[in-house]
C-alpha cells in the first residue's frame, strides 16, 4: 500500500470557517494517525475573487490550530500550464470538445426547459461538431461523458452514492477565455498530487460525480472519498455570523487555547466510544474516517467556552501567563509586573477564555484611588458598614506578613471580636478595594494590591 495523501483545499475568498478548519483537521489528523502526507492546495483560479489576505488567514489558521502542512502550499493560480496540457490531452483524446454555443443560446434553452418542467441539460449539439461558426469564433471546453449507465460513489462517510449519467451534464471544463474550473483543476490536481483521500465538506458532493468521470477520462483511479457533515448551530442553520464567532482567527481572537479547539472541533462529526475529549496525541492515535458520522455536527458555544474555561483552570499559571501575554498587552497590563503570577492564580479559577483572564487582572493595575461603581458605593459603603472597614483596616495593619492566609485569619479574628459575620463586611470591603461587586477572593486581592493600597482603600472608602 502506499503511503496516504490528503490535502485541505480552500479557496482564499474570505474568513476560514471552522466547518473549514474541521475539514483540514480531519485531513491531517488521517495522515497523521496513517504515516501519510498532508497537502496544502490554495484553489486560487478564481481571480477576481481570491485575495493575498485571505491566504494569509488561512495559513494563520492553520498555524494557530497546529496543522503545518507536510507538503504545499501550492497555488493553483501558478499552475495553468499544467491545466492547459491535460485540456488539450483530453482535447485529443475524445474526453473534452469544443463547445461555441453562445451564452444566450443556453439561456434560451434553459428557459424553454424550465417552461416545460424539465430539468435543463446542455443537448450536446458540439459534441460531434469539428468546426465552429467561423474560424475565430469562440469557445468553451466541454467533458464528453457517457450518456448511459451510472455513477458509483463508495462514500466513506455517505455510503454508496449512485448517481444516472443521464442526469449529468457534460459540463464546462475551460471557459471561453481559456481559465479552466473548479471541477477540472481539482481533479487534475488531486491526480498530479498523488491524493489518495479525498475528506471535504459535503456540500462538494454534488461535484464528486462529475469529478469521478474526469478521473476516467484523464485514465486515473479515483481516490477514496470522504465528505463530512455539515456544522450546524445548535438551532439546526448552517455555521454561520448568526451563531456568533464561525471564522476561526475569531476564536483566537476570543482567547480560546488552540488545543481546545482542537480538540472540539476533532468531535464536530466524529466520535470513539462515549470518549469526549481527547488530548492530540490521543486524537492521532485514535482518528479512523469510518469514525464520521453522516448527519450534522453542532457547534455548541457552550461547550466549548466551558471547556476552555477547565483547561485555563487545569494551566500552569506560568504557562497561561504566557499564552495571555498579547491579551495582556492589548489589555495596557505591563507584562512585567512583579503581581502578575500571583493575580494570575486568583483569576485563573473562574476565566473561560485569556480575554477574560485580562479583563479580570485589569483592577489590579492602577494602585491609585478607586474608582467606584455607583450602584455597588450606594448599596455597600453605608454608615454601619464605613466604621468598620476603618477598623479591620486598623486590625490589618498589624499582621506580620501580608498573604492571603494571614489576612483571612486576622479578618476572622476581628469578626469573633466584634461578634460580626463576613456578610456584614464582606461585599464592603470588595467594594473598598476594587470599586465593584465581582472579584477573586478578597484575601486574594489584598495580598495581590499588598497592605499598603489595602489599607489606603479601606481607609479612604470608610472616609478617613
Ligand atoms: N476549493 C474548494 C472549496 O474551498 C474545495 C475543493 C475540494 O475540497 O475539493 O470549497
């Protein structure tokens, strides 16, 4: 047997979505679990519409999710030549032929056709035709595919796919302008490349059958074919902007971990057993396509933000600190500073993404005085509650070293001493410290801010 080889091709047309990305994991995660080789094929013929950017997301995405590929990128754009050979190949072998049908022509015979009902098929009037109209007149290349018999697609995903040649076309290979299309060059391609699996987007599986037919005419085996479920919303609509983030640089930008992603994604469409996440090296050990399953994927947002939220929970904080590093930056938090690794741990345990990691650590930048959230200064700093954040700050001044334990032991001191309980200060002294309602654990925070801003803030928000 030889060596398997795969390839993801996306055309550079816009954002990767993740049903992209699923479909390039599933792609390297086959040659990976095989020994085979992942391709890269940038299908950028279609000029006008592909851009240098959209190439530069892909292999971002790509590069962010982990997915180098083994060979490529190639670009079909610097690939006519080879398109021109194997047009003209099949020119002079009888599979293709000349076409110089006007546009108008077919359009006036689709419509009689669709007055009539009938599905619309170009009637081969140049199948047998030598010559056009007149010597410059022009022309596209059509596929000379067999009128009768049946297609045969042993899916391995879809299962047998049988398809009437009598419903296909002998569709446009070259355009009028020479440019050949998308189910050419795929195939030619997919035939120079040696690709021996073909796993993509089932939305291409109405193309396969023309394509199975390119591969006889151009005298090579088709590969295997693989074509995966759509990802669906969990309201059963294609992915898509209404569900929120579908591009996958988004997520990043979200501050989801790659491995996460990874890892969900892998689960959009395919399963082991009951076994719900898997590390990659798991992931490469354990991918089979006969593992895909046939109907729709959901992307649950839900999921995946707890999901990441337990791997930032699980994360060294030296390890996420790092990861949250452009986080932090973009958040104006010095990278540096002497607090962070010790903030990082109070924060880590209630974060779903890095963008919150940076949010949360975003009060303990500024040291100077509070500023406080109205609602929260009117309902918690009260004249019961003022008298005694004076005094549990007094208390606090004279514990020896100022960590976490420390100052939750000498609050609770102060409580049995004055018979009070944490509701009593609890909310007021989070309010004193950072202006609002939500924080980690407030001993956290006075060891993160230290005793001095500690003290100054209790002091200044019982009005001292
Ligand atoms: N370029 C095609 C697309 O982006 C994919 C081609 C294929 O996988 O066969 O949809």
């Amino acid at each position: 047997m030889s060596v398997p080889r795969v390839r993801f091709a996306p055309s550079p047309t816009g954002d990767l979505h993740v049903g992209g990305v699923r479909s390039a994991l599933f792609n390297w995660l086959h040659a990976r679990h095989t020994g085979g080789v992942f391709v890269l094929r940038v299908e950028d013929t279609d000029r006008a519409r592909s851009t240098d950017e959209a190439t530069n997301i892909i292999l971002e995405g790509m590069a962010w999710i982990g997915m180098e590929p083994d060979e490529g990128p190639f670009f079909q754009s610097r690939r006519g030549d080879l398109y021109r050979a194997r047009v003209q190949e099949l020119l002079a072998a009888g599979g293709a032929y000349r076409c110089w049908c006007t546009k108008e022509t077919i359009a006036e015979k689709r419509t009689a056709a669709e007055k009539t009902g009938t599905l619309f098929r170009y009637d081969r009037i140049c199948r047998g035709r030598t010559e056009g109209p007149s010597p410059d007149a022009p022309f596209v290349l059509r596929a000379a595919l067999p009128e009768e018999g049946e297609v045969v697609i042993e899916d391995v995903v879809k299962g047998r796919v049988v398809i009437r040649n009598d419903h296909l076309d002998d569709f446009i290979l070259a355009r009028a302008d020479g440019s050949p299309v998308y189910n050419f060059t795929v195939v030619v391609d997919d035939i120079d490349m040696g690709i021996t699996h073909v796993i993509r987007g089932d939305d291409h599986l109405n193309n396969t059958p023309k394509q199975m037919h390119l591969y006889r005419l151009l005298g090579a085996e088709p590969p295997v074919f693989a074509h995966l479920p759509m990802v669906h919303g969990p309201d059963g609509k294609k992915l898509g902007k209404r569900h929120g983030a579908a591009s996958i640089l988004q997520f990043r930008e979200l501050g989801f971990l790659p491995d996460v992603m990874r890892g969900f994604l892998a689960r959009l469409g395919w399963s082991h057993g009951d076994q719900e996440e898997f590390t990659t090296d798991e992931l490469i050990q354990l991918f089979d396509l006969t593992g895909v399953r046939g109907s729709a994927a959901v992307f649950d947002h839900t999921k995946l933000e707890w999901l990441n939220g337990r791997r930032i929970r699980e994360m060294a904080p030296m390890e996420l600190l790092d990861l949250a590093q452009p986080f932090l930056e973009r958040a104006g938090i010095p990278t540096d500073a002497a607090w962070l690794p010790r903030a990082v741990v109070a924060v880590q345990e209630r974060a779903k993404t890095l963008v919150e990691i940076a949010e949360k650590l975003t009060m303990f930048v500024d040291r100077g005085p509070v500023t406080f959230d109205e609602k929260a200064q009117t309902k918690f700093l009260t004249d019961d509650s003022k008298p005694r954040l004076a005094a549990l700050a007094d208390a606090l001044a004279a514990v020896e070293t100022f960590t976490a334990p420390e100052v939750e032991a000498a609050t609770s001191r102060f409580l049995e001493e004055r018979e009070l309980k944490m509701k009593h200060i609890g909310q007021p002294t989070r309010v004193a410290l950072t202006g609002g309602t939500v924080s980690p654990s407030i001993y956290d925070v006075m060891e993160i801010f230290g005793r001095e801003v500690t003290l100054d803030r209790l002091r200044s928000a019982a009005g001292d």
